[in-house]
C-alpha cells in the first residue's frame, strides 16, 4: 500500500508543529524520517494516525484521501504503529493486548483468547521468535514488550507500518534485531517508516530518507551520505561537540563507592554490585543505554532511592548510605535530576522560588523558620545574570521558561552552593545548542575547582567529551570502567553487555 | 556485527542534539502517572479560574434554586393551572414565590429592612458572620491541604473529635477564667490535629490515600463520639438519658463580642487571626514554603531535601487543627448548652465548599465562609418565613462548587472568552496567589 | 585496544536483572496480633454460663436441634485453632510461602465463634444463627449493588464517590414511583433510571469536562441531600400518601433450596431484590472477565491512552460504564424504599454508600471480592443487633465502626496489597 502525506500542516496555538511536510512512502520500502528531538515527527506519525487531526493537508492510502477520525479508523485502513512508549497495558496478558480493539468472540458474547494465542504464534513463528502468549506485559523485557507492540500491528493486517523511535530503549544487539524484522516486513512487500534521529541505524535501513528540522522538511538525503552530511542537515548548522577542557588536576577529595547494591520491591536487584572511585577533579561519566541501572545509581548516590540500598558511598570518608536527602545535600553534594521538569524544579513556582527550592533549611535564605525574601529576590537576580537565564523576571513561574532556561535554574541553584561532589543526572537532555555548551562549560569549571563529579549520560558523544573516564552499566551491573578516548566500537559493545577484553557474541 | 565507529557522528560531527524550545513532551500514560500529579492538576484546574466564573457560578446556582422554589410554590401550582387563560398570574406567582424567598434570604442574611434601629438591621449580619465563623477555620483547614496536594474529607470527623475534646474540658475540668478556655481550646485544636494526623501518618508511612481514610475516620469519630455521648461518666450529661453533654462552664464560653443582642463571639476573632496565620504560614514561613513545594511537585521536593512524608504529616496536623478550631468555636461560643453528635452540622463538608469557591487562598477563604455564612443564616429566616426548606441552601451551595468546578461550562453559558488553546507543553499556570 | 581498566569478566553478562525473594511477614504478624487481641479479651472479660445456638427457623421441614455449650469453653477452643492458625502463617513465612487464602478464612470463621460464644455466653436469649446469616445478607444487598457499580466505574478509571447519592436518589425514585404505581417493580426501574440520571451528571463533569472526581463526587453527594431532602419536605410529607407509601416486595421461598437447615431460610427466603443480588455478582465478573465489553472497561482504566491508540474510544467507554455502574448502585437504593421499609426518610441511606467504597477497596476492585466485603459488612451491622440482643457488653457503636476501620486497615496495606487500577480518577487528555 502506498502512503501518501501531502502538506500537512498541524498548529499547537501558536506554536507550528508541522508546517506543510509532504513525504511518500511506496510498498516494499523503509523510509526514515530524521530530525532532532522536538522536531515534528512524532506530531507527524501521530496526525497520520489519527490521533490529531491536522489543520490542513491530507493523508492518502493508494492515492485515495483518508479522513481518519481516529487510530481505530486509521487502523481500519491498514496502518500500524509501533509506538515510542508502548502502547499495551501493563497488567494484560499478551494475547489480551494484542486482541483488545479487536476482539473475537464466541457464543455468549465471550471472548476468543485461543483466537488470540493462536495469532500471537503465529505471527511470532513468522520472524522466527518466541512469545509467551499468557505472559502478563509488564513482566517482560523492554524488547520483548515491543515485538508485541508489532505483533498487534499485524495481527490487524497492517500494510503500512510506522516504528516511532523504536530503538530509544534497546540495546545495539536488540537494534540489529529490530532491524531483521524491519528488512523482513519490507520484502513482505510493507511499507516503513522509520522514526528516529540516530544516524547510524538510518544509514543501514533506510531507502529514503527526509529530514525535518523545525516542523518543515529540509530535504531528502540518499543513504549513501555521510553522518556529517545528514548532522548537519538536521541541526541546520555543524556543531562541534568538543569540550574545551585540560588534563585533571586531581585534588585530595574523592568519592568511593563499594558494593553498591539497590533492590526495588518486586526483588529486581538494579544496582548490582557496582563499585568505583572519583577523585577530586576528574570527572567520571556513567554511560550506558537507558533503564540500566544509572537512574538507581544517582538516586543512591542522593539518597532518594526508592528500593533498599547496600553497601557503601563514602565522601571524603563519610558514609552517605542511609541518610536523608537533606543529610546528603548538607554534606555538599550538588545534585541535577535527569527530568528537571519532575525532580528538578515547580513549575508554579517563580524563577526566585526554585532557585532556593532545596536551600530552605538553614541561612541565608531562612531564619528561625521564615523565608528571607529580601535575600532571596537578590540571590535570584544575581544568579538569573551569572547564568544568563533568559526571563521576564524572577517573579515569572519556571514552567514558562524554555527547557535549555529551565536547566539553567537548576544548574545555577546546584552550583551556587559550596560542593564537595557534583552528581549530574542527562544535565543536556532536551536542551538547546547555546545551553549545552554553557552547561558543559560550568561542568568542567567545578571540575577543574577539584570537586569530584559524576555526570549520567546515555549520548556517547556527551560521555566521550565530558568524561575523563567512562563507566559503562549494563543490566545493573558495571561492565568496564575505561579511559574517555577508548574507542566507539568497544564503548558500543560495552553498553551491550560485551565487556572490553571479550570476544563477540554470535 | 560490530557497533562502527561513527554509531552516533564522530567527534566533529553533531551528535543528536536538542534544538527545540519546547521541553520535551513525555506522552501521558507512559509510566504509571503518580498519585500527586494527577490530583494536583485537578486541584490546579478547580482553583484557577477567573473570579467572573465564580460570579457566574453564583448566579447560576441562585437560578437553579429559583425554579426549585417555583415550582414547589402552592401559589405558582395554582397559577399554572390556568397559565394559558391568564399567564401573568402565572409568572406573578412565580415572582412573588422566587421574590419573596430571597427578600427572606436576604432579610435573614444581610440586613433586616423591617427592623426599627440600626443595631436591629444589622442582626441578620452578625449572625451571618457567627455561622462563617466555624466555615472560616475549616474552610482553611482544607484549603492549606488543597495547597499541599491533600484532599482532606475528614472535616466532620475531625471537628467531631475537636468538639469532644474542648466540650469535656468546658464541662468536665474546673479552671479560672481565660485559662479555662485556654485549654478547652488547646485540647480541641490538638484533637483535631491528631484526628487529621492519623490520615496523614497513614499516607506518610503506607501511602493510604486521604480521601478514602478520611472518609473512614468520619465514621469512626462519629461512631466514637456517639458511643462517648451514651456513656455516663464520658461525654454523657449526668442524670440524663439523652445522648447529649451537659452545658459549658461559665469560664469557658467564649464572650459575645458585640453585647447579648448579636450572636457574634470571640470566636470569629479567632477565625480572623487564623487566616492571617495561614497567609503568614503559606506566604512567609519555611514551612508553607515546603507545603506548596511538596503541594505542586513532590518530586521536586523530595530531591530538594524536602521531607515529603513529614510534610504531609505536618499540613495535616495543621489543617487538622484548624478544623478543630472550628468545632472548639462552635461548642464554646455558638452551642454551649450542650452538645450531641450532630455538632458538626455538615460543616465539615461546606469547609469543602468553602475552599474551592474560595481558591484554597486565605482571604478567598473568608469570603466564601462569610457568603455561605449569609447562605445558613438567611436560610433559616427563608424556612420559618416562607417555608422554604431550608436544605436548598445545600441545593445552591453544591450547584455553585460544580459550576465553578467547570469553568468552560459556565463561560459558555454566559458567552464569557474561553482561554485559548494552549499548545501541547504542559501549561502551568501562574499559582494563585493572594498578595497581601 | 584493551584499555578496560576494571573488567569483572570477559563472557558476555546475562541479560536479566537478579532478582531477590520478598516475602512479607505482614499476615504472619496480622494473625498473630487478632488471635492475641482475642485471647486478651477473654482473659480480662471472663463470662460465665452456657451459649445457646438456635439452629432452626420457623417453618422449617427439617428442624434441627438447638445447641447449647459453654462459652468460655468454646471460645477457648477457638482461640486455640487460631493461635494454630497463626504458627502455621510463621511457618510458611520460614519457608518463604505465603499463607493461603483459607488459611485466613478459618483464623476468620473461628475468631468469629469466640466472639459470638464470648458475647452469648450466660445469656437469656439464644442466638438465632439463622437471622445471624439472613440478616447479613438482607443488610449487605444495598452496600453489595454499591460496591458492584463502584468497582465498574473504577475499573473504568472513574472513581465514585457518590454512591451514596445514587442510593438515596434512587431511593427517592423508587418510593414517589413505587407509591403512585403501587408496583414494587416499577419502583426497581425508578431507581435504576435515578442512579444513572446521578452517573450522567458526574460523567458530563469528569469525562466531558474532567473535574475532579473526588470533588464531583463528594459535591454531588451534598447536591442529592439537599435535593431529596428539600423535595421531600415540600412534595412528599404534603402527599405522603400518594407518593411516599409503597408496595414492598414479598419474600419468595425458593423450593427445595430453602428448606436446606439453617442456610435455606436464611439465603432462600429472601425477596427478587436479594435474588437480584445473587445475579449480579457472577454477571459483573462474567462481563469484566470474560467479554469484550469488559476487556475494553478495563483497558480504559489501566491506559487510557493504549486503548485510544487501537481504536477504543475511550469517554465513551467511560460514560457506559458509569451508566451502567450507575443503574446497578441504583437498584441498590430500590432497596430502602422497596424492601426494607415501605417509605422516603431524609438522608435514609445513612453513609451505606461510603461502606460500599470502602468495599470496593478492601475488594481491591475485584467484584467478587467486593461482594465478599459488603457481607462481611452487613454481617457487621447485623452482628449489632444480634448481640444486643443477647446483651452482650459490646458497644453497638463498636460494631457499627467496625466496616469502617477494618477499611482503614486494609488501605494501609495491612490487610494484604491492593492495586488500584492505574488510570483510575484520572481523567483522560489527548495529547
């Protein structure tokens, strides 16, 4: 079935999504959209789908104009979509999720679950895997949740088939999988679109490829170009991402953790023995795919993780283990949360508000139980300066800044305080140009003041220019710990379990 | 295979990078959405609409009460019987009928135009501010816990437990004067306080939620307090059979503040300096401070150092307290003959009410206390006057809280602007602030 | 290129998580803590003589003898079979095994004898085990409809909180309809029609205008006791012959069934709405279990978003729930008006409609369990008079507190971990 999107243009208020993006995808073909976070494809995918309507445009299957009212109709029509966050209700079994919206049923109005089994096996003999068809959802792995999330596309008869960032959450190995099916879908004579913004997997896939940038196609590339020419397409500019930055000097302070161990409830151990050392002065970055284990280490490191915690986090010698958040933070330790609009700041709050949000304990800011509003307004009109946080005022809620201004606030209130360790969770994640640089530069600087830090990313390039060493996690565990100019390839590998000495799975 | 080189852009090249102003959206139901977020972005909804949707609320609401007393109306019935001979009977019933029971309302509530003097006219008011009075300070009790992202239902119990506690002390302890009614108010606060706090330190420790267990400690306060006022030697008044106290103490009843004629008592002073208090509290103190934090954004809280689960003990400690000022005011200054299990008299759920039509603000709080205040008084003189029941001032009140609760339905009513659409990005409104 | 520095092992690392065992020692230290509780209370309130258990009702075919032992005794007894019960929970704790569901019913069922041989010990009158389980389930049938409506609307991910003001509307419907057609059955349908009028107010707020749903709840409550009640002055009391006097539903024997000893009258002499009630609770489970209908409620209540994206649409989904939800808590309220007395009293319903939230809790959303928690309440409230009949020294407050704390209990997760369904009072906002 051929696909057919013919300026579509969809309007949040003010803001344009998608400004007029035509594309056309034949049968038998993988066709990838690439462009930045925020760019509009997922807007895209979504009005395709019938989950917006969009403002102007339209959609065509075999050259006949859709009018989709919803996913059901686009669904109907032959679409499937293989949904960034999946789509399947966590507590349902498999073949509940993959019959539900369209159910069979047998005298008595009851449903048909050997209809369904038989169709989850079916479909998943076809690409030569196995799944459990009475498994609960939310007891699988991550990639075993997204073969269901294609076996429901099919089981519809989908002839269309969009994968909306679909390896975000998998693992190299689990990528090159994931793209076995795709190739196999396609000689099925399906037609693919491919959603993502890594460059490597659209190189390898792709037949065509359309960049977005903004809301707007920018134009088509061959996937013979080279990463510089598809990067620079979609960032509209090249960007250096280079940090300038000298030899550590390493100061006396440091950070040791032995043994750490963080259990949730359920029993999943997801902190698994993990242990390393950050002197004063270097910085040590935790790399490694999302969801393995990084997210528990710094809120152990915090003290606000949610499971029990073993073993031990000494700073200059003092336990941090079974201490209160605020124990923690008074032992001068900075912390920037991965998701600043959650952990980091209250968006109701002003600019002024957040920016002593976790400094209300003791003085300047608070004395004898009352807020110092005089010294605050000063602290915050100094800091919005120092940091170049562009707002109204500091009386405007923080919700209305920009993300990159957001992430100043945070930055700004961490580092204003005396530290003896930095813990910066994904500190550019959904943050401009201008602010990355600015946010790596202020990284370095406490750094290079001899504090120890420790900076999460899951972007290899962030590791590889921040890091001094780089620590790769993997199923809770700690694979490897190497120096930062370690090559991509074995880094790769690392993050897939493989560690540095190994030989290559099969 | 092996993961090449150039996976992500070599160093020179741009690695995927963010160029949006928009922070990244993360699609509703991705993970499971916790408890907090959800109630705060229904308390956020109810609490930020524009005060022309609470007027239109209040108008609407008046409406609805109109047609409910036309069409009970015996002379309006009979109007209508011959409405096509003669219609303006009909509606002449109909305005007499509606007319006559707000003029009650009003004369009952606000000023009474048939009375001599001043002093005679301006009685419905002074009653009107005595029923606010316990309205006030459990109207903020469940605000400050709006504020804090609680959802307190526990009114009636708590002031049951409060009434309890400072009618004991007012009938059962012998003390001088003001000292006595130091502590009769002291134990009241502090037995709402600790009725309040069971919900808070059942969230705390097991994340019960406090709708549901406050919703249960009503029963069992009520339960307890009826067991309480059967029992000789407890709550019951000596020599009677009567679930019913014995009357206050000459020591402990709070003063009248305006001479005999006004029911008016010290406790409205009382209900007074708790709204400055809460002001104070939310606006100026370190702990207000956490309350809000913790109220919009728990997380963010949390990793601020913010002990949420002590947080939510102390806001409900504190609400609990100032719902039991509330039942302390209406034994020692409004009821002080002595008291049986009805002594909450559904304010415990008008404090609800209150607090929405009041914006969770302090001194929105005291004007939705005094109005629905001048709702109770004016509707008793509406009852015995007109024989309306009395129980339309229910109909009214909880029509107004529902309209307001949905400000597009009340816009479109009266053709008021709907606020544009706003894009995608989470809106977070301004809070909404009394300033001064 | 072998610049690892720290290299645990060169294989490649398995790809699951470890996992530890968790086993809780809650229902091991819950045991242990009744039994206690129990074997305090004899030890300090010691009573004497025998308790007489009326095995018989009138009209039986087979009638058994009256049993007559003494209490002490047999409380003792029982408290011995518990404290056995609770061991055996430590033990299984050893072992990492929880104890089952039975395990829990029999610490129940004789914890239940001890109290009632305690309480009966000495007395005058017998204790009529008969109306003991009749009476119960007379008594749970209005907080049973209840909880069956709420564990629909949540399922569907819309809390109720005005199940209580769909009891008194309906109620209030049934008695004006029951009066003027003098037909208990049209009186039902009256009632079914006023619980779903009260569900499409609070769907038009929730889904269509997504208020809050606790704050709808709890406001529609108020609206519907002022509604009642006002019109009740105005219109009923004036005509309370022509629209507050109805036919009630008589008792139906079922053959053959009712004559069973004990357990015949007291389940199968019951009038239709009790048999109603029989009906319903495998009919809910059947349609949320098994049916198409009930396999989309149930997605709309985990994931809203999920069943969107395959075509379900999701406020229509909730709206029928609610409706439906809204009929079954309505025919709940019949009860007042049809079956258990024959006219409107202001604010009849007494909070049943809260016993019955707390049901759907302590049923941990589940209708089954939910039906099995409404008994266990009504059985409370029918113990209260049970016992002051015998004149047992216990507080009937106590007794009418006690569906009340045991939810305290169970939200606090001391009765067990109960999940709510994960979108529930949330409404639902397209991106």
């Amino acid at each position: 079935m051929k696909l057919e999107l013919r300026d579509i243009t969809k309007r949040f208020g003010s803001l344009v999504a998608n400004d007029h993006i035509s594309i056309t995808v034949e049968p038998g073909e993988i066709h990838c959209l690439l462009g930045e976070n925020g760019a509009g494809k997922s807007t895209l995918m979504n009005v395709l789908y019938g989950l917006y309507t969009a403002d102007e445009g339209e959609v065509l299957l075999d050259d006949v104009v859709q009018h989709f009212r919803g996913p059901g109709d686009a669904m109907a029509a032959g679409i499937g979509m293989v949904h960034q966050h999946f789509m399947l209700i966590p507590v349902f079994t498999v073949a509940e999720n993959v019959m539900l919206g369209n159910e069979q049923t047998r005298s008595g109005g009851r449903l048909d679950l050997e209809a369904a089994r038989a169709k989850v096996n079916d479909i998943a003999s076809r690409f030569g895997f196995h799944v459990d068809p009475d498994a609960v959802v939310e007891d699988l792995p991550v990639g075993v949740q997204q073969r269901i999330e294609i076996i429901k596309a099919l089981s519809r008869d989908a002839k269309v088939l969009i994968f909306d960032e679909p390896t975000a959450v998998l693992t190299p190995q689990e990528t090159d999988e994931l793209m076995g099916i795709m190739r196999q879908l396609k000689e099925s004579g399906a037609a693919i679109v491919f959603i993502t913004h890594k460059l490597r997997e659209v190189r390898e896939v792709a037949d065509r490829i359309t960049v977005i940038r903004r809301g707007a196609v920018v134009g088509e590339a061959s996937p013979t170009s080279t990463d510089a020419e598809l990067a620079a397409m979609m960032v509209g500019r090249a960007v250096e991402l280079t940090v300038q930055k000298g030899e550590p000097t390493y100061a006396p302070s440091s950070l040791e953790v032995t043994g750490l161990e963080v259990t949730d409830a359920r029993g999943a151990v997801l902190v698994d023995d993990v242990s390393f050392t950050v002197r004063g002065g270097e910085v040590l970055v935790v790399a490694g795919v999302q969801g393995n284990g990084q997210t528990e280490l710094t809120e152990a490191l915090v003290g606000l993780a949610a499971g029990t915690v073993a073993g031990s986090i000494r700073l200059d010698g003092t336990e941090l283990v079974g201490r209160s958040v605020r124990g923690i933070l008074d032992e001068g330790v900075g912390f920037i949360p991965e998701d600043r609009s959650t952990d980091g700041l209250v968006g109701a709050f002003s600019v002024a508000e957040n920016l002593i949000l976790d400094r209300t304990n003791a003085p300047p800011f608070v004395r004898r139980g009352v807020l110092q509003l005089g010294l605050r307004d000063e602290f915050a009109t100094r800091s919005v300066e120092e940091f170049d946080i562009r707002t109204q005022g500091i009386d405007e809620p923080v919700g209305q800044l920009s993300g990159g201004n957001q992430q100043k606030v945070v930055v700004a209130r961490e580092l204003s305080r005396d530290l003896r360790l930095l813990v910066a969770a994904q500190p550019t994640r959904g943050v401009d140009v201008g602010s990355i640089e600015f946010i790596h530069k202020r990284i370095i600087a406490t750094r290079d003041a001899g504090v120890p830090v420790v900076v999460v990313s899951t972007e290899l390039d962030e590791a590889v220019a921040l890091g001094d060493r780089i620590l790769v996690m993997y199923r809770g565990r700690v694979v490897g710990i190497v120096p930062a100019d370690t090559p991509r390839d074995v880094l790769g590998l690392m993050m897939a379990g493989i560690p540095a000495h190994g030989t290559e799975a099969a | 295979m092996s993961v090449d080189d150039s996976q992500l852009g070599g160093t020179s090249v741009a690695a995927p990078q963010h160029v949006g102003d928009e922070p990244p959206v993360r699609p509703a139901g991705t993970k499971a959405p916790d408890d907090g977020d959800r109630w705060r972005e229904a308390l956020r909804r109810v609490t930020s609409g524009g005060w022309a949707v609470s007027l239109g609320a209040v108008v609407l609401a008046v409406l609805a009460g109109s047609v409910m007393i036309a069409v009970t109306d015996k002379g309006v019935q009979d109007a209508s019987g011959y409405f096509f001979s003669r219609p303006q009977d009909t509606f002449s019933a109909i305005g007499s009928a509606v007319g006559g029971a707000y003029a009650a309302l009003f004369r009952g509530a606000v000023w009474d135009f048939r009375a001599d003097d001043f002093a005679g006219g301006i009685k419905p008011f002074m009653s009107s501010l005595n029923f606010a009075t316990p309205l006030i300070g459990a109207g903020l009790g469940v605000a400050l816990a709006f504020r804090a992202g609680l959802f307190n239902i526990g009114g009636r119990g708590q002031m049951l437990v409060a009434a309890a506690a400072a009618g004991w002390v007012g009938f059962g302890v012998d003390l001088p004067i003001v000292l006595h009614l130091v502590v009769a108010m002291t134990a009241g606060i502090a037995a709402g306080a600790i009725w309040s706090g069971i919900a808070g330190l059942l969230k705390a420790a097991t994340g019960a939620h406090e709708v549901i267990t406050t919703i249960m400690l009503n029963y069992v306060a009520f339960y307890l307090i009826s067991y309480m006022l059967a029992t000789p030697g407890l709550l019951q008044a000596p020599g009677s059979s009567n679930p019913k106290t014995p009357p206050m103490a000459d020591t402990v009843i709070m003063p009248r503040l305006l001479g005999a004629q006004y029911k008016l008592n010290l406790g409205f002073v009382f209900a007074l300096v708790a709204v400055v208090l809460v002001w104070w509290l939310l606006n100026r103190s370190r702990l207000g401070f956490a309350f809000r934090a913790v109220g919009e954004n728990p997380d963010a809280a949390r990793v601020a150092g913010i002990d949420v689960r002590r947080t939510t003990v102390s806001v409900m400690l504190v609400a609990g307290g100032l719902i039991g000022l509330a039942g302390t005011t209406q034994v020692l200054g409004t009821v002080t003959t002595g008291f049986s299990s009805d002594i909450d008299a559904g304010i415990g759920f008008d404090a609800i009410t209150v607090a929405l039509l009041g914006r969770s603000t302090p001194f929105g709080v005291l004007a939705a206390a005094i109005l629905f205040g001048a709702f109770k008084a004016g509707g008793s003189v509406m009852q015995a006057s007109e024989n309306v029941p009395i129980e339309i001032v229910l109909v009214i009140q909880s029509l107004i809280v529902l309209f307001i609760a949905a400000p597009p339905l009340v816009r479109a009513v009266f053709h008021l602007p709907q606020p544009g659409a706003r894009p995608k990005k989470r809106a977070r409104r301004q809070p909404k602030e009394v300033a001064a | 290129m072998s610049t690892a520095v720290e290299t645990p092992s060169s294989a490649p690392m398995s790809t699951d998580l470890r996992r530890v065992a968790v086993v809780s020692a809650k229902s091991a230290i819950a045991y242990t803590a009744v039994t206690a509780a129990m074997a305090l209370l004899l030890l300090l309130v010691p009573r004497d003589g025998d308790v007489r258990y009326r095995m018989g009702a009138e009209g039986d075919a087979v009638r058994l003898p009256d049993v007559a032992l003494p209490g002490m005794a047999v409380a003792w007894v029982c408290v011995a079979i518990a404290a056995l019960v609770s061991v055996a929970a430590w033990a299984l704790l050893r072992v990492q095994r929880k104890p089952s569901v039975w395990l829990g019913i029999l610490l129940g069922v004789v914890l239940l004898v001890a109290f009632l041989s305690w309480s009966g010990a000495g007395s005058q009158q017998d204790l009529p085990v008969t109306r003991l389980v009749g009476g119960a389930v007379l008594l749970s049938v209005p907080i049973l409809f209840g909880a069956l409506g709420g564990v629909i609307g949540e399922r569907a991910g819309v809390v109720n909180i005005a199940i209580e003001s769909q009891l008194l509307l309906g109620a209030f419907a049934a008695a004006i309809t029951g009066s003027l057609t003098d037909s208990p059955v049209a009186g039902l349908v009256a009632a079914i029609v006023a619980g779903m009028l009260v569900a499409v107010v609070l769907g038009v707020f929730t889904i269509t205008y997504k208020v809050d749903q606790v704050i709808v709840g709890v406001v529609l409550n108020v609206l519907v006791v002022g509604l009642t009640s006002f019109f009740y002055s105005e219109v009923l009391v004036p005509n309370a012959e022509r629209l507050n006097d109805t036919e009630r539903f008589k008792p139906i024997a079922i053959p053959v069934l009712s004559d069973v000893p004990i357990f015949g009258p007291a389940l199968f002499r019951q009038s239709l709405l009790v048999y109603l009630a029989y009906l319903a609770v495998p009919v809910v489970w059947f349609a949320l279990y098994r049916t198409r209908w009930g396999l989309r409620l149930r997605a709309v209540g985990e994931h809203p978003q999920a069943a969107d994206t395959v075509g379900i649409k999701v406020e229509l989904t909730r709206y029928r729930a609610l409706l439906i939800a809204g009929g079954v808590v309505g025919l709940g309220g019949a009860f007042y008006t049809v079956v258990s007395v024959s006219s409107f009293g202001k604010e009849m319903t007494a909070g049943a409609g809260f016993i019955a939230l707390a049901a759907v809790i302590f049923g941990k959303w589940d209708p089954v369990r939910a039906a099995m928690a409404a008994l266990l309440f009504g059985f409370a409230a029918n113990l209260k008079d049970m016992l002051s009949l015998v004149g047992a020294p216990v507080p009937s407050q106590f007794m009418l507190m006690l569906p009340y704390v045991v939810t305290l209990f169970a939200v606090a997760g001391l009765v067990g971990k109960s999940r709510a369904p994960a979108a529930d009072g949330e409404p639902y906002i397209k991106e």
